[in-house]
C-alpha cells in the first residue's frame, strides 16, 4: 500500500546501486574472534527499498555499519567487497569515505534523542552537515537549514532551528534526525530500526515521510528492522538475517505468501496480525502439541475488580515551584498539577482478560500501579472483591493478607529478577514472605512452579546473567502465580523480548491463565497482541478512556477517532 | 533448597510448549554455586589482562604483613638514638640511613606501617558504618531522611576537606583519635553520595517492586534486596578511599597534628626530614614518603582492580 | 539565565548558614575551657572569670551564637592570641599569596592534563594513553608534601636551576607596591621587571607541585568522559553524516565530554585548597595557610576559625562560579524552570 512503484527506467539490472559480495564481519572479544555477519550478499538497485529484517544478534546492523565503514574499534571486515556505484568501499581511504558519507550515502539511528548533540542547536546540526559538505555558502547557510526543516514537515521551522533536542517530542528528534540524513541528497538512505521506541501513530508519520521523501528524490533505502510487518509494507524487497547469515532473499509479498526458509516461516508466524489465533504464533509441530485453548472463562457474576474515577495527580517537576512551595507554602495552583490519570471507571470479571491500550504518556501505567498497589491514589475507588483496597495505603499493603491476591509481571525481565537471586530464590520469595509453606516443601514447590512455566529444572540454580531473556521471563511468570493470585497484571510482559519468544510466552500465559483461572489486566502499546489474548479492550488518551467494550467489537469497529488512527497506523503486510 | 532430587508432586497440566532458549550450558549439580565460578574466572580473565592489579594484590599482602609484624622483624629499635651515628646515608647497616638523632630510618619506616594502616582502617571502617547507612537511608526513604542527611552532607562538603579536618582535629584536641575522627567526617559525604544513588536507582528497579508484590517491607528490601547489590560498588569506595584516608592522615601529622614525635608515622618523618632536605640529605625524607606513596598507589590501583571485577563496563 | 544564576545564588544562603554554625560550633566542643586558654598560663581564677564574661561565654549557646554572628557580620573574626592582632587583617594581608599560587596551579594543570585525557581517549591503547594513565594513578597517589620536598631537592640542590624555597620573593628583591596582591600582575603594572622574575621563579616549583597534584583527577575524567562520549550515537551520527574529525571531536565530543569534567572542578578545588596548606609549609609560603598551621600548632584558635571559614566561603563562591560555567555550556541546565 505504501510501496514506492518500480522505477521506470530498468537501471537496476546493469548496475546496482550497492553491491555486498561474500561481506564477513568479525569482533574481536573476550571470548576470542566472533563472526557477527557471515558471507553475506546484498545487492540493492536505484530507486530501490530494501528491508533487512532479524532479531536481536542477527548481524542485521554489523551489516549496515561494515558498509558506512563506521564499526567500532573491535569490529573490522574480514572478508568481501561493498561495491557502491562502481567504488571499491573497501579500498578507497578514509577522507574519500568520510566525504562519501552524508553526501551520496546516509543513516539514521534509532533511539533519536540520542542522535542528536544534545548541547548544540538542531539548525547547527543540520549546517554542520552542509557546510561540511559544501552544499551552499556559508551566507545562506542557516536559510538552507529551515528549508530542510520544512520539508521534513517540523512547524515553526524559522523557530525550531534554536531549539535543543530536549525541547523535542521523540517524533520530532527523529525529523531532525532524517533532515540530517537527508540534507545532502544522498543517493543511499540507511534506516536502521528508525522507529523503534516510538508510538504507532509516531511510527506511521515518521515512515511514511522517510518513503514520500526518498521517494520523490529517486533514492534507495535499506530499513533495518525486528519488525517484519514494517518491513513488508514498506519494502520492495525483504533479506532475512539469522545469526549473522542471510537466510532468504524475496520480494516482500512472496515473504508473506510463501516463505521458503524454515526460520522465515517461523518469524512470519509469530508475528502478531489481524485474522489469527493465539496458537497461529507458534511453529506448526509445537502447536499442534499445545493443543486447543480452553473456552473463555469469563463468568457474569459480581466483578473481580471494580475502578470508579480513579485519579492521580503529580505536582509539575521543576525548580520554580519548589521554591514556591517553599516561601509560600499555600496550596498548590490548579496549573501546577498533573494528572496523569483523569477519572477513569472500569471492570474486571472473575477469570477475564481486559487489554489496556494506549500510547506512552497516556496514564496505563500509572493506572497499573495503582491498581497493585504500588502508588497511592488522589481520588476515586478501587474495589477488589467486594473491598475498598483503595484506601488502604501502599506503604502498608506489601505485608497484608491481600497481597497475595494481585500480582504483576513486569517488562523488563531482566530488571525485574535480583541479580543476586538464583531463579529458585526468585521463583520462592513470595512463598516465603506471603504463605506458610514450609521450608521442607519450598522446593518442591519451586520445581512444580518450573514446570508450570515451561522453565527446565536445572535452570532453578542459576543466576539471571546466565538466562536467556526467554526464561528471565518465565522466571517472572513464575514468582506472579507462585501465590495463585486472582487477579495478575501484565505490564508489556513481551516488549522486551524478540517475537518468536513473545509466541511462545503469550500462549504460556493463555494456557496458564485457562488452568488457573485466573483474571488478567495486560497492559500493552500493541494492538495486535492484545486481539490475541483479550476478551475486552480499554483505550486510554492523556489519562481518560475514549473507548472500551469487546476486543472484537472495538478492532473491527471503533468508535472513537483514536482508536480508529491507533488501529490504522500498524502497517499491515501485504497477505 | 534442600532436597533437590525428590520428584515434585506432578503439576496441574503443564502446558507442552517449546523452551525458547539454548540450554546448552553445563548443568550445575546440586549445591555447586555457579556465581562464585564465574567471579574467580572474571578475577583470572582481568589479572591475566592486567597484571598491575596482581601487582596491587601482592603490595597490599606486603602492606598488610609489615602492619602485622613489622614491629617484631625489624633490626633496631625505631625509637634508640645514636647521635654518633646521626645522618648516615643508606648502608648496610642502616639500608635507609639514619636521621638527626641516629634513628635506624628502615626500622622506622616499617613499624610505621601499622599505625597508618591502623588509622585509616578504623576511620574507613566507622564512615563505611555512617555514611552507607545513612546514604542508602537517604536514597532509599527520600523525603526527609533524604533532606537531612543531604544537608549534613552538603554542609561538610562545602569546605575544603583538608582544611575541614585541621579545624576539626584543632577543635576536638591534638590526638590520633581525632585524627581517626576527622578523617571520618570528611570523608561521610563520598559514600553518602555513592550509597544514596545506588540505592535510589534500585527504588525503582523491577526487581524491588517485584518484592514489594511479594510481601517484603522495606527493612526487609533495603537490608535483603537492595544492600547485597549496593556492596560491591562500596567495596570499591572503600579501597579508593583508603588510600585518601592514608594521605590525610600523613597530611595532618605532616603539619604537625595528631601523632607527636618520636612515635614512628610517615607523614611526620617526612616532616623532620624536609629541613634536610636542601643540605642534601635526602633518605630521611624519602624513604618514609616513598612508603607513604607506596601504600596509596596500591589502595588506588587495588580500587581499580575491583572496579573491573565488580563492573567490566566502567573501565577507565 | 540570568534568573537561573539568581536562583542558584538563592540556593547558597543555606550552605553559608551551615558553614557559619559548622565554624561556630568547632570553639564550642573544644575540650578544654576557652577562657582558660585565652587568660594563658598565668591566669588566676578571677582573670579567667573575668575572660570568659569578655568573650561572652557565660551567655547561653544560642546569644553567644547570635553574638558571633553579629562579629562575623562586621569583619570581626577576633584577635590572634599570640601576635594580638586581628585575625582579618592577618588573612586579608595573606589571602593573595594563596590564591596567586592555587590558581596558577590550577591554570596549569588544566594546560596539561585536559589536552592529555582528550588525546588518551582519542587514542585509546596508544602510548598516550599509557602515559595518562600511569600519571593518572601515580598523581593521585604522592603525597603533595612529599612532591614539593622531591623536587626542591632535584631542582634546587641538584641542578640548582630553582631558587631556595624562602617565600615568595628573594631575600634581596623589595616587594612590588601591593595594587592586586598578586605579585606577578604588580610587578608588571609597575613595571618592575626584577621582582617579577623573582616572584616568578619563587613560584615555579610551588605551582608545579599542585599541578602535580590536582592533574591526575582531571586527566582522569576527561579520559573517561571523552571515551564516553566518543562511544555515545550522536557522535556515530555526526560520522556518519562525515563530519570531519577535527568537528565531530572539538564541536560534538568535547563540549559534551567537559560536562562531567566541569563538575569535577569542584572536588578539585577541594583537593587545591587543601593541598595548599601543605605546599605553603614546605616552600615557607606565607599564605593563609601556613599562618593557619603556626597558630594551630601554638593552640591560637581563632586564626583557625577564621581560616576555615575564609577557606569554606572561598570555596562555596568557587561552586557557585562552575555552577554558572555548567550553565553556559548545558543549555538543559539554562532553560530549567
């Protein structure tokens, strides 16, 4: 749908743009030498998109640093050529290659906030570029500067030119981001995970204007992503990258159609998408293995967990009104206060699982928070089987008796794991704390609790470091229903992890949640994922809920406006 | 974590779902405890790297052996003076030469070594006690344990640390004691502020809210949780700060504080040798300043050491 | 910004008001009776008395504090017990022998060790590198006292290249008319060459030994920041847009480097003005510091107090100044609140 049209004139044939023959990449490391990219070929034609898609280790940016010549210290090409419209990369010297990079071939990073200096002015960074360069004359430098700015769509150009990166929402820093990149009309574009970390609707403008500008410049573009949706909608063509191999090469509809590669199949598979069940995310054998999912448990009967105009409000952050507050001392002006959750309502019923939808900032959050019990609220009620646990003070909650009845899964698995606990420790320290399970027993439980999760016993001794993120994860899962918890939340339980992992917790978490009969609150950014396990979504926006009723009623048939951008900005591979 | 090999009671249908990691590690045995493993490959890895810290490894033993038994192995008497043998250059004899009043300048500077060590153990010792506990306190409470300990903090840092101690030492009286004492306080704010981000940056992290959702309360997270992984990075502030703690000290008796002749101590046999110094007899100031530079470079280099250990990524 | 420097000037009123209660409580936990020191060895029980209602000291803590508050605020740190002049005099006279010297040590080894950390990070693993490092850690760890010693003996009684350490000036050379204090600026204005010289070479080896010193922390950090940010991605971003080296390092890295670097000034200067005390006693100095020690060593204590708290309001104004210099170079900083 987004795809720029093949190029007119069949240059591509005679001469590729960019020609990667047999590129080894090697690191030196403690461990010795490691290969991070293995004989791999590329070959990308004018005008052409390329999408190289892997997960995490996949050698997918070595790739793209080899050809910019920009590895760090440790790195350096072993074997092959980068051929690059008939220029050797490998042979020419440094000042030709640094004079090559900006101006015939460009990159922009992810994480754009930190792309940029963050002392400098944003119109500085763009004049650094060109004055480098030599695209204009240094009297008309800074008017170049705001020209670029306008046509990578930032308002008030003329005024933005001063601003600091800091002063920039993340969609914004990575405008600037591509009018660097762009500010020499290079003929290469390198995206490397350009929209990692930012919003959906962020991702969908910031891509859309990356293809409508390389586009409209005839240029050919390399995007670098985990996502194989972004890169289907986006690309004409689609490497896959597999530890440091390239696996497959095709055309981005014949990626999704027919996969030849097995480990293809199995990314394509695992990626969350309209029109799926849960199981669909799993390779063939494992689920046909797992067997059906049990039918939804939600029962009609008083709700488990009932929210009524839940509010939390956050004195503004800043030097100023501290000091206000300490000469005056009164109360604290309406404009002063935050709230980063605004009256919100909500139900959740005994073994149902409600999505909680929304985009950074919005107060998900904050609200799961309250709702464990972590943070205190300003106002409203919190009703968990049939008690005011509203009112009972955080600080105190951690030792009650209730405790034990609402439990969370974090993010981040690594974070969330001691790094001075062995998984068992982990896996025991609610049972220590909460139950009176008896020393003699805690093991057993331990292993039982393994098990459960799919966690192999022989793990139970070893320290997060020496864990895959995978099993830091199931390890998390564990210690949340160790208590056999009613009601657990799930706090982007997958964000961190690659999606053939993510397959495999979220059927994890749909079969326990079946055997257990527990209620789950999942708090997500992702839509898809939430269609996959949910029964009823709740969309939230800058701390109120604009829309919540049944997963399918909402995806298919929105109400409110937001809802309906959110669901429009994922990009849909072509199937 | 008893009884490892009894078969759990069989667990309510465990799903049949794909491991989604390499398990192509050794399985550790029972009771092996594969962290302790790794700690002495990663100190083997870094003395293999940098043998300056095995270096620092033996001149600590060294340092720590003539505390020990310096007194007892010496050939003279630090304190016997010999004025017919006053100001000898190094011999056989005398291997570091004598001073003004004969003293054997060797023996002198060995049984040194335990009242240094001595005092910048115990005031180590006493601040690592106050300013950790107080640090992590701080970061861990915020609020006004936060504010009170930060202005403590913040009221000593704003002078001049030496200058604060001789003002201290001055005021509390002229003995080691105060010595220990002052060079305690000085030192209060480097490890509040070390202890107080560590544990404010732990407040938050996933794996103390996940024991706060396990019902631990907060004596029981600071002191299970959060303290076990503060103390590597103290161990570190430990060993840079001995090596201050050493200098200040030979600093303050340098300008005549605290120790009083002839009781042996580096800083004030440099001082009884500094008047020499332009006549030309230079051993009597040398020597106890080379031991004195001795000894901090190894607190220095061993802090280095175990910074690697404890943190690979901030190598400097 | 210049409400920024406003509310930073707010924010040191606490810190005076701890360093002024600090000073005040130090004579209060003196072991001894204060009276008794002041009346001297021949004192009867009467004249002691009669001290301690001089000195006030028969008032309660807080009228004794409000009284020395009242002191302080008219320039009054009391009489030197053995000279029996008065204490603000004595360090106004000798406040800029010591700040001509910390601050040319500071000059220097700034001079020396940024330059040095900046190319150790750009040339990491080379013999640079080595070379800060190995400065790095033997700087921190020689005793200041001791490298003052080490080199009069080298380059005075040795080579002979350096004057004897006898002060600021020649024994034979007139001091120049004081208009700054700073010997090297006064000779100059008045054009008197021969002082000059002679302050000048008076203070090289002075100056060398805290330069010495305070050079290992800054190389330190300036190796460590710069190789941080030499690894940060907007410096991969500025070489990837090929920036030239000399602008991704100078324009991109430094500035950026000199964030951390800048902050450590302030412990640095702790370090200077402490290590000062010491310098000044071996190379007679006749700073503030070396008049701390000889009353120190005499139990005079209120040249100490004084010297502590001159000490500690020259340093509070020494982070104030940083503060301020973070602010101009951290645009974050600037535009806060």
């Amino acid at each position: 749908m987004l795809k720029a049209p093949t190029p007119e004139v069949d240059t591509g044939e005679a001469l590729p743009l960019l020609d990667v023959r047999d590129l080894t990449v090697e690191f030196q490391t403690r461990r010795g030498i490691v290969q991070a990219v293995k004989h791999v070929n590329i070959s990308l034609a004018k005008g052409e998109t390329l999408g190289i898609v892997g997960e995490s280790g996949s050698g997918k940016s070595v790739t793209s640093y080899a050809v910019m010549r920009i590895l760090d210290r440790a790195g350096r090409i072993a074997e092959g050529s980068v051929m690059f419209s008939n220029l050797d990369l490998r042979k020419i010297d440094e000042s030709d290659m640094r004079d090559l990079r900006g101006r015939e071939m460009s990159m922009i990073f992810q994480s754009p906030r930190l792309a940029l200096n963050p002392i400098r002015k944003i119109g500085h960074q763009i004049e650094d570029v060109l004055l480098q360069h030599a695209q204009v004359d240094a009297a008309a430098v800074s008017e170049k500067a705001v020209e670029i700015l306008e046509h990578v769509r930032i308002a008030r150009p003329r005024e933005r030119y001063h601003a600091y990166p800091f002063e920039l929402s993340g969609g914004m820093c990575q405008r600037v981001v591509i009018a660097l990149a762009l500010a020499c009309r290079p003929q290469l574009l390198i995206a490397d995970e350009p929209t990692t970390g930012l919003d959906v609707t962020t991702q969908k403008a910031v891509m859309d204007l990356v293809v409508e500008l390389t586009r409209e410049r005839g240029m050919s573009t390399i995007l670098i992503t985990h996502d194989l949706g972004l890169a289907a909608a986006y690309c004409d063509k689609v490497i896959v990258m597999e530890k440091g191999n390239v696996v497959e090469t095709a055309a981005a509809e014949a990626i999704f159609k027919s996969p030849e590669h097995p480990y293809t199949r199995k990314l394509m598979r695992a990626t969350p998408r309209p029109g799926i069940a849960l199981r669909d995310l799993l390779p063939e054998e494992d689920a046909a293995r797992a067997g059906p999912i049990g039918s939804k448990t939600a029962s009609a009967s008083a709700p488990l967990l009932k929210v009524e105009n839940l509010v939390k409000e956050y004195p503004r952050q800043g030097v100023t009104s501290s000091l206000k507050k300490l000469f005056k001392r009164g109360p604290v002006p309406e404009s002063e206060i935050f709230r980063a959750v605004d009256g919100i309502s909500f139900e959740i019923a005994r073994g149902e699982s409600v999505g909680l939808v929304g985009e950074s900032g919005c107060g998900k959050s904050t609200t799961s928070m309250m709702l464990m019990r972590l943070i205190d609220k300003t106002s409203g009620t919190i009703t968990f089987d049939g008690e005011d646990i509203g009112s009972i003070p955080a600080k105190t909650f951690a030792t009650l008796p209730q405790r034990r009845r609402i439990q969370m899964v974090f993010q981040d698995p690594t974070d969330s794991l001691n790094p001075r606990f062995t998984a068992a420790r982990a896996i025991a320290d609610p049972l220590l704390r909460l139950s009176d399970i008896s020393r003699k027993d805690l093991r057993a439980r331990c292993e039982q609790l393994a098990t459960q999760v799919g966690l192999p016993l022989n793990l139970l001794d070893r320290f997060p470091h020496q864990l895959s993120g995978g099993q830091k994860a199931r390890i998390g899962i564990a210690r949340a229903i160790a208590l056999k918890p009613d009601l657990v939340v799930l706090d982007e339980p997958t964000a961190a992890l690659d999606v053939s992992v993510q397959a495999v917790v979220l059927n994890l978490l749909q079969d326990l949640k079946d055997t257990l009969g527990m209620s789950y609150l999942f708090v997500s950014h992702d839509l898809n994922v939430v269609r996959l396990l949910c029964d009823r979504v709740i969309v939230m926006k800058t701390g109120q809920i604009v829309e919540q009723g049944p997963t399918d009623r909402v995806m298919d048939m929105p109400q409110a406006d937001y809802t309906r951008d959110l669901l429009a900005a994922i990009p849909h591979p072509p199937i | 974590m008893t009884d490892t090999t009894s078969i759990a009671p069989t667990p309510t249908a465990a799903p049949q779902l794909p491991s989604d990691g390499p398990v192509t590690a050794p399985i550790p045995t029972p009771g092996h405890k594969p962290e302790q493993n790794s700690i002495f490959a990663h100190a083997r890895y870094i003395a293999a790297e940098n043998p300056v810290t095995g270096l620092a490894f033996a001149l600590f033993a060294l340092i720590a052996l003539c505390a020990l038994i310096g007194p007892y192995i010496v050939p003279h008497d630090p304190l016997a003076s010999d004025t017919a043998a006053a100001l000898q250059a190094p011999t056989w004899k005398h291997w570091f030469g004598t001073d003004q009043l004969g003293r054997d300048i060797f023996s002198r500077v060995v049984v040194a070594t335990r009242l240094d060590f001595i005092i910048a153990v115990t005031s180590v010792a006493l601040v690592f006690a106050m300013g950790g506990f107080a640090g992590i306190a701080a970061g861990y409470f915020g609020g006004w344990t936060d504010r009170i300990v930060s202005r403590v903090s913040d009221t000593i840092m704003a002078f001049p640390l030496f200058v604060l101690a001789m003002g201290i030492v001055a005021a509390l009286g002229n003995t080691v004691t105060n010595i220990v004492i002052a060079t305690a306080i000085i030192n209060f704010p480097l490890y509040v502020r070390v202890a107080r981000a560590e544990a404010n940056v732990r407040r938050e992290a996933g794996f103390v809210q996940a024991a706060r959702l396990s019902g631990n309360g907060d004596f029981r997270i600071l002191l299970g949780h959060i303290l076990p992984n503060i103390m590597p990075i103290m161990m570190v502030q430990i060993s840079l700060t001995m090596g201050y703690a050493i200098l200040n000290a030979a600093g303050l008796s340098f300008i005549g504080l605290g120790v009083k002749p002839p009781t042996p101590e580096w800083g004030i046999m440099v001082a009884e040798g500094a008047a020499n110094i332009i006549s030309g007899e230079w051993w009597i100031a040398l020597f106890p300043g080379a031991a004195l530079m001795v000894a901090v470079f190894t607190f220095n280099l061993l802090g280095d050491g175990l910074r690697d250990l404890v943190d690979p990524q901030r190598r400097t | 910004m210049l409400t920024t420097i406003g509310k930073r000037l707010l924010t040191v009123i606490p810190t005076l008001i701890g360093v002024v209660i600090v000073t005040f409580l130090l004579t209060r936990v003196l072991p001894g009776d204060p009276a008794v020191y002041f009346a001297g060895p021949a004192a009867t029980p009467d004249s002691i008395a009669e001290i301690r209602k001089g000195l006030g000291l028969d008032k309660p803590l807080p009228e004794q504090f409000v009284r020395y508050v009242g002191d302080l605020s008219h320039g009054n740190f009391g009489n030197s017990l053995s000279t029996g002049r008065p204490v603000a005099t004595e360090i106004t006279s000798r406040l800029p022998a010591s700040a001509e010297l910390t601050l040319l040590g500071l000059i220097v080894s700034l001079a020396i060790a940024v330059p040095l950390g900046i190319l150790a990070a750009v040339k990491q693993g080379s013999w640079i590198d080595h070379t800060c490092r190995v400065v790095a850690t033997a700087g921190v760890s020689l005793p200041v006292f001791f490298t003052g010693l080490l080199l009069v003996y080298v380059f005075y009684y040795q080579l002979g290249w350096a004057p004897a350490p006898v002060g600021r000036l020649d024994a034979f050379v007139t001091a120049p008319p004081t208009i700054t204090g700073f010997y090297l600026f006064d000779s100059l204005l008045t054009g008197n060459l021969e002082s000059f010289w002679s302050s000048l070479s008076q203070l090289i080896l002075p100056v060398m030994t805290l330069a010495i010193f305070s050079l290992a922390p800054i190389a330190r950090m300036t190796r460590a920041s710069m190789l941080a940010v030499l690894a940060s991605e907007f410096v991969r971003t500025a070489r990837a847009s090929g920036l030239d080296t000399r602008t991704v390092i100078i324009t991109y890295a430094f500035r950026n480097a000199m964030l951390p670097v800048v902050t450590t000034l302030g412990m640095v200067f702790s370090f200077l003005l402490g290590a000062n005390v010491l310098v000044e006693k071996v190379f007679a100095w006749p700073g503030i510091g070396s008049y701390a020690v000889e009353a120190l060593l005499q139990s005079d204590f209120a040249p100490v107090q004084g010297f502590v708290l001159t000490m500690a309001v020259l340093y509070v104004a020494l982070n104030l100044l940083i503060d301020i210099l973070y602010g101009v170079i951290d645009p974050r900083v600037r535009l806060e609140g």
